[in-house]
C-alpha cells in the first residue's frame, strides 16, 4: 500500500507539473499573435513616455579606463601688450603628452518618466619637456606637475511625452597642477552646464537645442548647443551629434563594432597651483580639438575596446590671471586682455580605453 | 482493484493540488502582457514548471526593412539563432518568485544588441514592473519600466 501511496503522489506532482508545461507549450503553438494588436493599459491613467535613446547608438559606458597619447608638439609662449606677464619665454619642446583616463557612470533612477545619472572623470595629463633647465615657467611647470581634472556629473533626461523631452547635464572639475597630497581648494572649481529640449521624433532620430555654459574652448562660455542622433533604416549608418562639442558620423559594422569619424571639442580652464609662475593666479585656458577616427567593439559580452587616433588642434593654452579663482567672461568678443599668448604644434594621438557598457 | 481506485483517486488529487499550488501563489501575478518603455514590443509573461517566461507577441516594426520580410534574431552573437523568428522570442527566462513582489534569478535578452544580461523583477504595483537588467551586480545596470496591458477581446 505505501509503495501505491508514493507511487501516486509522485506520479500526481509529475503530472501536474507536466501538465502546466504542456499547457503553456501548446498555447505557445497555438499562439494567435493578431491578439496583441488591440491592446490598452491595464493602468488607465498610464502614460506613455519616449526614451532616452534611439535603434542604433553606440552603448552609454558605465565605467571606462582609457590611456591618452598625443605626440611631441612645441609651446610658444608670448607677453600680451595688457597682460599681466611681460616676460618672454624660450620656446619649450614636448616628446610627448600623455595620461590615464578614467570615468564612471551609475544610473541612480531609472524610471519612464524620469532618469538621473551620476558620474565621475579623473583625467591626468603628464608632460615631457626635451628642454633641459629651459626658461620657460609654464613649460617647467607642466614638466614637474602635469595637469589633472577630477570631477563629478549629473545628467537628468525627463520626458514630457512620447516625443518632447528636456535634458540637462551638469558638472564640478577641479582642474591644475594639483596633486591628492596638495590638493586645490574646492572654491576653484569650475562649474559646467547644458540644458536643452528635444524631440524624439522616431525610434531612428531624434534632436534638440538649448545652450551651454562651457569651459571647452578654455575659457568660460555661453554657447547654443544641437543635438542630433539618427540611424538609417538598415542600421548600418547614424550621426551622433551634440554640436559644437562632439559630432561624429557612425558606421555600424553589427552591433558590437563600429567605427566613428569626426571630432571632439575637448578643454577647461586649469589652474596653476602648485608650478612656480609669475603670477600665482594664473589659469591655462586649455581648448583643443580633436580630429578623429573612433573604433569600437566588444571583445566579450559587455566589455568594449574604444581606439581612437587622430590630429590634436589646439585652439587655445592662452592663459589668464584670476585671482581667487574669481571667474570672468569674455566670450567670443571681449576685449579684456590676455595675461600671456601661448601657441602650440599639433601632433597626432592616439586613445585607448576598456569599457564596461551599459544594458 | 480497491487498491487501484485508491492509488488513481490520489493521482488525481495529488495532481490538482499540484496545480492549485502552482497557480495560486502570488508569483503568479507576473502572468499577462506587458509594454517596455519603448513601446517597441509586447512580452507575454508565461508560466512553465515553476518558473516564468516572457515571450514577444507583438512588434512596433514587424518587418524587417532591409528584407522585407518578418524580423528574426539577426543580432545574436550565436549564429545558429540568428534566422529564429522575433516573435514569439523568449526575452525573458528562468525567473523565480523570490516573495516581497520580486522574481530573480532569471536573465533579459535585447534582441537590438543582442546581450543577455542577469534580471530582476520588482513589481511596483499590480500593473508596474520595473525590470533592472545588469551586469555582474546590480549597480552596474539600467533599470526599466514596463506597463500591464489588456487585451482587447472581440
């Protein structure tokens, strides 16, 4: 009699269970998908909301770290008739330029109607200086301290409806020739913002516009910024572009490799802290741009390779004095002098990074 | 034969139990369609064994534009899977009911791409999901918000 009693108890938990599965595997078959066309929420006061992404775009990198390369390239240094430097400086010659690169983005609200994402960058710039005991401050102070930036970010995405959405991004860096152990008042950091509205106007394409207030040509600014993304039908080319900070144009190969052309607008304004200079408060308006081919593509599930060569422009290493860290703007047509011109030579580079992608 | 009658009257009520068991439990409140944020597809939420499955029933572009034709899993890594209809895909898979409104364990395939990424299901309220896929731990993730749906019966 036990031996019936086991008998049946399993063989009635085997059946139901298989019974469920064979169930739902034959509604699987059975499945009339035309069902599914006529559908509403089950919520009725749900809406719906568009997405902060389109079919096609290179994936958000929650962590990166990259090794940036630039070749040899010479700094002039130049007294400005109302600058506050009057000195004239040898001509300071660099090998090379180069440094680690590492940022991190978290998610910290992911909802339809909402997303808010925090980040932080440390960017280390070393320098090697071919001069030796040369005259030039500026240049033997990038030679002994190089230039970093540390800094956290906020990117808030909040859509109204399924097509019109705002975004902003704003961030705090801390930028010179600090050091962890002789580390820069937090009163000199530079504050960055955009803000801008769009239109998410299908799953390949969307835009917007707004303004920025910037540090990326150097100095401080306020500049109309554009917004556009697109990918084409078959998903073998898009545009990623946030003008007039990067734009490039993508060719997808699949989605785990793609290769990017175009540039970066790339700077901010570093202090110089630590170097011996003529003027304590003396800041390097850092602004360059970057020429470039961009290769990306994963090397195993969510682990990508990005490498990146290209031509380095330099649009400023003008530097100012701001004493107390005490901002100005001067814009595109401000008069206010400079306290020194400086030119640089434009190398090549090169930029290597591993990156953990986003789902 | 009293001994067979006895055995089959336990078959049946061991089985109904089972199934009783099966259905009954608030897992179960996963079963239905649901609509991702994109509202580019529709997952069914299906039961199998003991565990639950979600498949897409429904497609904002069923056509694949560039052939024409309906769209298969042209993005997975795995060759062999990459002519396998999308719909009707399993995206969802494994997920057990852990209790306070969650279901763990299972896995989110994004047929864009085509990863899959460790899932956890959070049921906000009877008719909200929030569907965090990640990778490794779940800080490294995006968390992603799905509306039930009802189906319209003519």
């Amino acid at each position: 009699m036990r031996k019936y009693l086991a008998f049946a108890a399993f063989t009635g938990l085997a059946f139901g269970s298989t019974w469920a599965q064979v169930d739902s595997l034959a509604t699987e078959e059975e499945e009339d998908y035309s069902l599914y066309d006529n559908v509403s929420f089950a919520d009725a006061g749900t809406k719906a909301y568009c997405t902060n992404k389109i079919e096609g775009l290179s994936p958000s990198k929650l962590i990166s770290v990259g090794y940036d390369y630039q070749l040899g390239y010479n700094l002039t240094s130049i007294n400005t008739p109302g600058g506050q430097v009057q000195d004239v400086y040898e001509q300071a010659d660099f090998a090379r330029s180069n440094g680690m690169r590492l940022a991190l983005n978290v998610p910290v609200i992911s909802r339809n109607d909402l997303i808010v994402q925090l980040g932080a960058n440390y960017w280390n710039q070393g320098y090697s200086l071919e001069n030796e005991g040369i005259d030039n401050p500026i240049a033997a102070g990038l030679a002994a301290n190089g230039l970093r930036t540390t800094g956290m970010n906020l990117t808030v995405f909040k859509p109204f409806d399924e097509t019109r959405f705002f975004l902003f991004q704003g961030s705090g860096d801390l930028n010179g020739d600090y050091s962890f152990s002789d580390i820069m008042p937090l009163k000199y950091t530079k504050y960055s913002a955009a803000a801008l509205y769009g239109k998410r106007v299908s799953d390949r394409k969307m835009w917007g516009w707004g303004l920025a207030r910037t540090y990326r040509v150097g100095e401080l600014n306020y500049i109309p910024i554009l917004l556009y993304n697109s990918t084409n039908l078959a998903n073998t080319w898009g545009t990623e572009v946030l003008f007039p900070a990067r734009a490039h144009v993508r060719r997808t190969f699949n989605p785990r490799s793609m290769l990017f052309m175009g540039y970066e607008l790339e700077g901010n304004s570093y202090r110089m802290y630590r170097s011996s200079v003529p003027q304590n408060d003396l800041e390097i308006r850092r602004g360059e741009l970057r020429f470039r081919f961009v290769y990306e593509r994963s090397l195993k599930d969510f682990i990508w390779l990005s490498a990146q060569v290209g031509y380095r422009y330099n649009y400023s290493f003008d530097a100012d004095v701001l004493p107390e860290g005490q901002e100005f703007f001067r814009g595109f047509f401000g008069d206010q002098p400079l306290a020194m011109e400086q030119s640089l030579t434009n190398p090549l580079y090169f930029n290597i990074s591993l990156n953990l992608v986003s789902p | 034969m009293k001994n067979v009658l006895i055995a089959l009257c336990l078959v049946l009520s061991g089985s109904l139990f089972s199934s009783f068991i099966q259905q009954g439990t608030d897992g179960d409140r996963l079963l239905g369609v649901w609509e991702p944020s994109n509202g580019r597809a529709r997952v069914k939420v299906e039961k199998i064994g003991s565990k639950y499955f979600g498949k897409i029933v429904w497609l904002k572009e069923p056509i694949d534009p560039e052939t024409n034709l309906p769209k298969v899993d042209k993005n997975n890594p795995d060759p062999a899977l990459q002519s396998v209809p999308l719909k009707g895909y399993r995206m969802l898979k494994d997920f057990t009911y852990a209790g306070n409104n969650q279901w763990t364990g299972g896995t989110i395939y994004d047929p864009l791409n085509g990863s899959t990424y460790n899932c956890t299901i959070n049921m906000r309220d009877n008719n909200t999901l929030d569907i965090r896929g990640y990778i490794g731990v779940s800080a490294f993730g995006r968390t992603d918000v799905w509306k039930r749906l009802q189906v319209q019966r003519n």
